[in-house]
C-alpha cells in the first residue's frame, strides 16, 4: 500500500515572528476563485462611488485683489509663482505653495489687460488700459525702493493682449492692430491689420515659433507668419471667439473659446471645419488653457463654472464651481499638469486640483497601485449602466442646470423647425449641416 | 602593441578580459572552444596595429556567426508551458478583430490580447510554485484500496496526519448533521436531539456545546467562524463561536436545509412548508421568499460555480432556483422515485443525484443531459463532492467513496469504502484537507481520504492559518465585494458579454414588460377650434388630411413582411435566450 496524505507544516504558512509580515501563499486557479466577473463588478463599482466621494478638487483660494482678476500667468521657469492682474490695473506676484502674496505692482491705470513672462523667467510684460507696455523685473526691489518698471513704451492706442516668443527677444501685442516689437526699440517692428478695428486675443505657437493666432471682433481668428508681411488667413465664424490657446504637444491645433457658449478645436491646415465643437457652458466663454500634456483643456465661462474637456471630446469631463465664485474670467492649467487656477469676478484666484479625486502628495506603493488597479476597473466597466450613471453624475447649481434645460429645448425647437422647412422645401435647397460645419461662415484665403 | 594610441590600449583590455578563464559547462566541450578562443585574439593582435576600428567590426561579427563563443544559453527561449496548463487559465475565447476595424481599434485589440496572453502565461507558470503536491492511496498487486482499513491509513501516515481519522461517541443526542468552516479549520455538529458543538477539529479543541432543547434539523456555517445558523424545530437561530444566540429569525420557519452562499452573504433555507427563503447575512434582511409549491423541502445543494440552489423534491424532479425568480430556472426529471441526496461539483458542471430507486446518477449541468447512472443496491441517502471531485455515497451503513465519477467513463468499484454503526445523517468534505467528516446515529467520525483536497489555497481568499487581524482584513475586503443578490444565474459570466440584443428585440421585451408600445407614435387629434370650426364633419375632413400618413407606415410596414416571406428569412429573432427557462422532462432508462 502507497500512500500520502494532505499534510502541511504550519511553520510554511505562518510568519516566524510577530515582527515579519504574514504569509501569504497564492493559488490561482481559477476554480477556486468563482464569480470572477460579478466580484470584479462590484468592485468596479465601488471604485466608481469612491471616486466621486474623494472628488474634492477645491484646493486653496488666493485673496487680496481690490477688483476683478482680468488676466493669469505662469512663471516661465518656477512651478510655484504665478501673476495676475486686477481690472484696477494692480499686478500681484504669488506663492502657490504658500498661498501668499509676495509684491505687488500698480501697473497701469485702468485694466491690466495681459501679461507675459519672458521665456527666462527674468522679467514680465503687462499691458493695460493706459496704452502703455511696461516690462517689470521679476525680482522684487530692495526694501524702501520704488517699483518701477525697466522699460515703458506708450502706444497709440489700447492694447488687449501680450504675448512672448518662445526663444527671441520679441513680443507681440493686440489692440487696434497686431504688432510685433523688439525688446530693444520702442516702436513696433510690424503691424498687421486685416480690415478689423480690434483684436481681443494673440498668441504665439509653442512649437512653430514664428507662428502666431488671433481673436478679432469681426468674428474671425486669424493667422499670420511674422516673417511675411500679410496674415496668412483667417477663419470667420457665426460669433466672436474671446480667446485661443495652443495645443503644446500638437501644435497644428488650437482650440478658441466662443461667444455661442461653444469652443472650437481647429486644425491649421483644414480651416473650414473644426475638428471638434466641445459644448457644455451655457454661457459665453471667456478663457481657455491647455495642460501641458496637450490632452485636456480648461475652460473659464460667464456661466460661474469652469469646465475641462479632453481635446477630442465634444462634452466635458469635470466641472467646478463654486457658490461665491462668480463670472470666470480668465484660466490657467498649472506645468505640472496637476492644478488648474483660476480668476474671477469676485476678486479671488481659485486653484483647483485638475484631477478631482487624485489625492495629493506622495503616495505609497500600495496606494499607486491601488489607484492604478481602481483607474483600470473603472475604464473595463465603464459602459455598464450603473458605473455610467455614477461616474457621469455631476452636480450642477439649480440656476446653470435650468438654463442648460432651456438651451436644450432650444435646440430642439431649432431643430425641428429646419426639419419643417426641409420638408417643405425643394429637395436639396435646404441642406443637412454638421453641428461642425454649423459655425464656421468662411476661410478667407 | 608598442603604439600608445587609446585604440590600442582598448585592445590590449579586452585580451586581458578574455584570458579570464569562464568555468566549464557540462554542455561545453572545453578544448575546442578554448583553441577556437585563442585564434581570433590572435588574428586581431595582428591586425589590430592598422585597421583597429574594422577589427572591431570582425569582431563583432564573428561572435554573431558564433565561431567563437564564450556562452551559449541551452535551452534558448522562454520556457514552454504545457498546453494544459495554459488551458486552464483560458478564460473566453480571443477576440477577432472584425473586418474593416479602424487602425485604432485594431492596435487596441492587439494591446489587450497580449495582456490576457501575458498574464494567462504568467499564471499558468506559477503551477510550479505550488508548495503542495495532492494526496492519493494505491494499493498493491491485486489489492483492493477499498479494503484497505482507516486504522491501516492512519498507522502508515505520520502522526499529525493519522490523528485525522478519530471518532466522537455521541449516542445520546444523535443522528448528527455537520458542517466545516469554509477555511476547514472548524467543525460544526448538530444532533437531531438538540446537541450543537463546534470544535477545532484538528487541534480537538471545543469551541462551545451546548443544548438547544428543540430538534435540530441542520447546521451551517456563515462567512466567519464567528457565526452560524442552526435551523431548530420552530425558528432560524444565529449563535456566536460561544454559542451565544445572536438572533431568532422568525420570519425562517420549520427551516429542513440551509445552504450558504459565501460570495453573496446569503443563506438560503428549504423549510418543510415548501419555502425557499434567502437571508441576507450582512444586513439581515430577507431578500427573497419564494414559495416552490413542491411540498416538503429536504434536499437541497448549492452550485458553488454560479449560486443557484438545487432542490431535490419527492416526485423524482430537481428544480434550479435563483432568488430573482419566482419560478424555478429548471426543472429536470432525475429519478422515478423520491430525490433522496444531491452534489453539485465546484466547477458547475456536474450534478450528481440518488433517488429512491436506488439509482446514482451523473448529470451534466450545463446541457441538463445525463452523463451515466449506476445502480447502488443500499442506495445512497446522502452525497458529497470534494474538492478535487471525489464523490461519496452514504449507503446505509457504509459510507463509499468513489473516484473519476465526473466525466463520461461509467462508477466501476469504490475507491474507499468504510463501516459506520447506526444510521448516517450528514456527510461533508473538509476543504483543503484530505478529511471525510461524517455525522450518523453514534455521533461523528473523521475519515481520511488522500486525495480529496485541494493541496493548494489562496490565502486572499480562504486561508486556514490566517490570524486575527488577517481575518479582520478579509471580511472587510469581502464585505465590499459583495456580489449583489441581483446577479445570481445560470451564467454567472454574463455581466462581462455583450448585449447583442436587437433593437428589435429590445423592443419587444419593453412593450411586453410595460404592456404599451413607448414608440408609438400618437394617434392624430385634431385641435379644437372656435367659431363653429370644430363641427364633426369639420373634424372628420382634417383627420382625413393626414390619414395617409398612417397609412404609409403600415403600407411600407406590410411590404416589408412580404418580402421576408419572398426571400425566407425572418427579421425578428425568435431567441427567447433572455428567459433561459429550459424544461426537461426526459426520463432516462
């Protein structure tokens, strides 16, 4: 007779000391492991319900402007500094880390209209109302000194917007025209105008460095090359845009913020079309800023929210807001890629954490892979009704929900009503438009 | 080599390298490789002083061609893994990628194959690891292993094995039912007289004892050995490891069998009223009631695979039954006489039966087909399946155990055989051990059985050496997975498929369920109007306006019908796969 008996030795299975860590032997089979798919579920789901219950994205207010902030910027070099400017024309210079006001500047009369960090992190610029540009050190003056700028140069008229070159030593202003100045001269070394009389918006592309885009009043974004004479073309749409942001990774792109409550990413090189129409304010939008992984952007809107979109979506993923936070005016994603600040009306810059639910600081081996592990769950099940419905969920307050009520019907109505003229028109007078093709009136060449 | 330039001085280091002697490999046959070492260092010494970057090259390529090798991997490649091994963390069939996908799609497909493939390698592959080998018995030329005695075993294992096979002689209060904690570490007992004890049943340690003073129809363990139920003549009882009553559950009447659903913290009761009632453990409440209309309930079994319990009942018939229907999924006919026992394999796939027609019979559960019956002349009152799919059959006195049950070849001769006095109430596998606990008339004895454990466990699932905080941890992780009572099934995979329902389909199931069509378009009323417009006739001429608009769906609605008869193929699914109520009433034999 042969035989063997299950026997273990209890020595293998549990720890030698108090002081070790527990045994913890693995099989698996997966007959011992039933219900896979349910169990995962169910975790799934919690993992869904966690992630709104952690979603707590507020982080830290910044106060002590007199009036609304009308414009933010980041450091070019420091992740910790940021300036914004007031509509009072006060320019304060803060900490983030910790949340406090290091100087501050009365810049110009009036509106601080833009500001712009110099690509090393040396100097500022600002524009404001008062037709001036003035170009400020970043280190503070000594004790008992004036602030005084290093350089003013007086315009002829109002400046709206700045913006710096990525590499050179010139910077490009918006007003009347868009103008491009060499640090060194006080006039601008060219202009361009294209039959408009105001600009609200330029900017310079990340990549492309002599590539530049602008927001006109007549409803168009133009393009220019600053080292042709003429703008390259330009983009009329049913409203006017307020701002446009560079995409950072896909340079081809930029997304501009609309006043039809709508922001459109455009590809360079198709004008006619936008390549998405991200809808969800229920006001015009005032501002836009991309993160710095090119794959989401935050938008600031009269309505008192701020939403982010991924760039290729149509509808936001997140939105905040707050009961004091009044009309958004302008929003900057932070170059970590983790926070999102903003400025409004009420005199407060807000920073939020771009990830709602992301818990801060370091993490332990454990909790990354159990938030990687959750992440994962909640991307397998994401399409089951349940998971959907709790990760979609969103609070709203009663005013925005309401409106977003009534902008809906509207549609409807708009809808049906162009279906009833269809129908009674000669086939083929009234023709089928995309939501994208909707908004775009003409590419002038 | 007089020359000082760097490439020079690089030359003269890799020969000093290779003068390092590596040490010899059985697989190397040292003599040749070292003359073949040799000769390349020494062409390369020569041409080294001129052309040093182009040796470099030869060099380089000469390893390529493998002339000279310092080693060389035997056994190149990963290690293979047996195809069995790999089939069985199978899990789906892979996924093809549809035609005329989108590049996107088709790298994303590709990504997640690879994954599964990774992991189903990686798991496959940790079967070496494995500390435990199974246990098993063979006999010697011409010997019987069921002749083979319990006191012969327990001499020819070691000690702590051999004090496995033990007997408790409970005569006062028996027959006894029993149940082993789902780590296999605690045994329950309950006698029909009142007696319930609960031991450590390796170290013989007495939890609690204690007397009911009523009948005692079944015991059960819930998720931790913290709790268990005690079905008594009245009400559902709930005692602490103490033996402290926690609860009397007396919506749970007249309770004959309880099985409990670890995954879903649900104990699910047969009472002698014909009730079929599931507690939820975690919050107490009663999930469902159902009442089976079969008469008495007392057989009963779980299928561990997807929690449907099976009821055996006195017409010959087992019904499946989840707690989301208030008709039984199945209904199969087994026997021609009364259901006396069932099991229900761990996997799901097999379902063995004993009737009064003293018939044993194996059942393939996913087809609802007989596999093979095989007549027992004692017949078997009670069944149980371990966990690596021994199958024992009480037969009167004898309890027999029988080997390679599942699958198609026919039950030839016991593997174990072993004689009890007095009447057997309760058999039970202990889990992860080779032990055959078995409650009768005399009380209980522990029988060993090699083989009939699962050598190795999972310690994140069911650990019998866990320690107190481990527990701790494990019941709040398991709390949180709970499986909601909602998606209990036949298929318990169903929730990872795709709905591939039609539209059509949908459809029909939202009219039938809500009993109108929501799609239906309104029918045309027409406005009321003033000033004498709204006369009938009036009314009547402006429903005629738009009657052929009507008209026009049903006309086009028509036509359509008449070409799927031309061309004989039918547009609705008649797949009433959603409702998976199969009714077999075959009779075998």
């Amino acid at each position: 007779m042969k035989v063997k008996v299950l026997c273990r030795n209890p020595d293998d299975y549990v720890r030698e000391t108090t002081r070790d860590i527990q045994r913890v032997p693995r099989n698996y089979d997966p007959t011992l492991h039933p219900f896979e798919v349910p169990r995962e579920y169910t975790r799934a789901l919690n993992a869904t319900k966690l992630e709104r219950v952690f979603a707590k994205p507020f982080v830290a207010s910044l106060d002590g402007h007199r009036d609304g902030i009308s414009c933010i910027t980041k450091h070019a070099k420091s992740l910790s500094t940021i300036i914004s400017g007031a509509c009072d024309g006060e320019v304060k210079v803060w900490n983030l880390p910790r949340q406090e006001c290091l100087r501050t500047v009365q810049a110009h009369e009036g509106f601080v209209r833009g500001i712009c960090s110099r690509f090393c992190g040396t100097s500022f610029f600002t524009v404001g109302d008062d037709k001036t540009i003035k170009q400020w050190n970043w280190e503070a003056p000594g004790y008992g000194v004036r602030e005084e700028p290093i350089n003013t140069i007086l315009g002829k008229a109002v400046f709206t917007g700045i913006d710096h070159h990525q590499r050179e030593g010139t910077f490009v202003t918006c007003g009347q025209t868009v103008d491009i100045w060499d640090e060194q001269r006080s006039s601008p070394i060219r202009s361009f105008s294209w039959g408009v009389d105001s600009f609200s918006c330029v900017r310079y592309n990340p990549v492309e460095t002599e590539l530049l885009a602008s927001c006109a009043s007549d409803r168009s974004v133009v393009l220019y090359d600053t080292r042709e004479s003429a703008p390259l073309r330009k983009v009329i749409m049913q409203l006017r845009s307020n701002t446009l942001c560079w995409n950072p990774m896909e340079a081809y792109y930029f997304t501009c913020a609309n006043e039809d409550y709508n922001l459109y990413t455009y590809d360079i090189r198709h004008l006619d079309v936008p390549v998405t129409v991200h809808m969800d304010h229920v006001s015009a939008v005032l501002d836009v800023d991309y993160s710095p992984t090119g794959r989401e952007f935050v938008s600031a809107s009269f309505d008192k929210t701020i939403r982010i979109f991924p760039k290729d979506k149509g509808h936001s993923r997140e939105v905040y807001h707050t009961k004091r936070m009044q009309h958004v005016i302008c929003v900057r994603w932070s170059a970590d890629n983790k926070y999102v600040l903003s400025g409004s009306d009420e005199m407060n810059i807000r920073l939020w954490k771009a990830n709602a639910s992301e818990k801060l600081g370091l993490l332990s081996a454990r909790e990354k892979a159990a938030t990687h592990y959750n992440k994962k769950l909640i991307e397998k099940f994401q399409h089951h009704p349940q998971v959907r419905r709790i990760a979609r969920h969103r609070h709203l307050p009663g005013d925005i929900l309401k409106q977003k009520r009534e902008l809906r019907e509207m549609r409807e109505a708009q809808r049906r009503k162009e279906q009833n003229v269809r129908k009674h028109s000669k086939p083929g007078s009234v023709p089928l438009l995309t939501e994208k093709e909707k908004h775009v009136v003409a590419v002038v060449e | 080599m007089a020359a000082v330039t760097p490439e020079v001085l690089t030359s003269t280091h890799v020969e000093k390298m290779k003068k390092k002697k590596l040490p010899k490999r059985y697989w190397e046959e040292t003599e040749k490789t070292d003359q073949s070492q040799r000769r390349p260092e020494e062409e390369q010494g020569k041409a080294g002083q001129n052309q040093n970057k182009s040796t470099v090259k030869e060099k380089s390529l000469k390893r390529k061609n493998g002339e000279s090798l310092e080693k060389k991997d035997p056994f190149p490649g990963e290690a293979p893994i047996p195809q069995k091994q790999l089939q069985k963390f199978q899990r789906g069939k892979k996924c093809k990628v549809p035609a005329g996908a989108r590049e996107r799609l088709k790298e994303a497909i590709a990504i997640s194959e690879a994954m599964s493939e990774h992991a189903q390698k990686q798991a496959a592959r940790y079967d070496l690891l494995l500390p435990e080998d199974a246990g098993f018995l063979e006999g010697d030329e011409d010997e019987d292993t069921n002749t083979i005695s319990q006191a012969d075993i327990a001499d020819a294992v070691d000690i702590t094995s051999g004090s496995k096979y033990f007997n408790l002689h409970l005569s006062q209060f028996g027959p006894y039912r029993l149940d082993y904690s789902r780590t296999g570490r605690n045994l329950l007992v309950g006698g029909k007289k009142g007696h319930v004890a609960c031991i450590d049943w390796q170290t013989k340690d007495l939890k609690c004892e204690m007397n009911v003073m009523e009948t005692v129809n079944d015991v059960k363990w819930l998720h931790t050995e913290a709790m268990f139920a005690v079905a008594q003549k009245r009400w559902l009882y709930i005692y602490d490891s103490k033996g402290v009553e926690l609860h009397c559950v007396k919506k749970f009447n007249d309770v004959l069998r309880m099985q409990f659903l670890p995954y879903h913290f649900l104990l699910a009761t047969a009472s002698a009223t014909g009730f079929l009632q599931y507690l939820d453990v975690s919050i107490g409440k009663e999930v469902a009631a159902i009442c089976t209309k079969m008469g008495r309930l007392d057989v009963m079994a779980q299928n561990p695979h997807n929690a449907v319990i099976h009821l055996g009942h006195p017409n010959g018939t087992v019904s499946l039954w989840s707690p989301n229907q208030k008709e039984s999924l199945v209904k199969m006919l087994c026997h021609r006489g009364a259901v006396r026992s069932l099991a229900v394999d761990k996997t799901g796939t097999y379902m063995v039966t004993s009737g009064l027609d003293r018939k044993l019979k194996v059942y393939d559960i996913r087809a609802f087909k007989p596999l093979h019956s095989c007549f027992l002349p004692a017949g078997a009152s009670c069944l149980s399946l371990s966990q690596r799919g021994l199958l024992s059959a009480a037969t009167g006195e004898i309890v027999q155990v029988y080997q390679n049950v599942l699958g198609s070849n026919p039950v030839s001769k016991p593997y174990m055989a072993h004689r009890l006095r007095g009447q057997i109430w309760g058999l039970a596998y202990c889990p992860f051990e080779d032990v055959l606990g078995i409650g009768h008339g005399e009380g209980f004895t522990s029988m060993i059985v090699p083989g009939a454990g699962e050598p190795n466990f999972d310690a994140l699932d069911t650990n019998p050496y866990r320690s107190h905080k481990q527990r701790q941890e494990w019941e709040v992780k398991a709390l949180l997975e709970k499986v909601q009572p909602e998606l209990i099934g036949l298929d318990p995979g169903q929730l990872s498929k795709v709905d591939q329902a039609s539209f059509e389909q949908r459809h029909k199931e939202q009219i039938e369920a809500l009993g109108f069509d929501p799609l239906a378009k309104d029918k045309f009323k027409p406005r009321t109007k003033k000033k004498g417009r709204s006369s009938a006739g009036a009314i009547e001429k402006r429903k005629r306006k738009v009657a052929h608009e009507d008209q026009r769906v049903f006309l086009s609605l028509s036509l359509l019908s008449l070409f799927a008869i031309i061309s004989h193929c039918s547009y609705y699914r008649h797949d009433d796969a959603s409702h998976r109520r199969c009714n077999i009433f075959k009779q075998s034999d």
